[in-house]
C-alpha cells in the first residue's frame, strides 16, 4: 500500500472504488446486517 498518498488522492480512489460497485438495496443491507447479526451470536454461544 502507498502510505505517501495525499488526503485528496485517497478520497478520489475511494470514490472510484465505490463507483466500480454494484449499488445495494436497503433490503439487502438489512439481510446483511441480520445475517452478520447470527453469525455474532452463535460465536459467543460456541466460546461459552
């Protein structure tokens, strides 16, 4: 990674970055957060 790169510059690849995605409906976010929501839970449930 190139840790000699300006502000400006860092927040114009992250902006081209995120424009090479495809976009997310709300319903896929929330899906999302539900499932990572499990995922956490049944974690502390197999350390206890």
């Amino acid at each position: 990674m190139n840790y000699k790169i300006s502000f400006q510059e860092r927040a114009k690849l992250g902006m081209e970055i995120l424009s090479k995605q495809s976009p997310v409906t709300l319903e896929k976010a929330r899906a999302q957060a539900e499932r990572l929501s499990q995922a956490s839970k049944s974690k502390v449930k197999k350390h206890l």
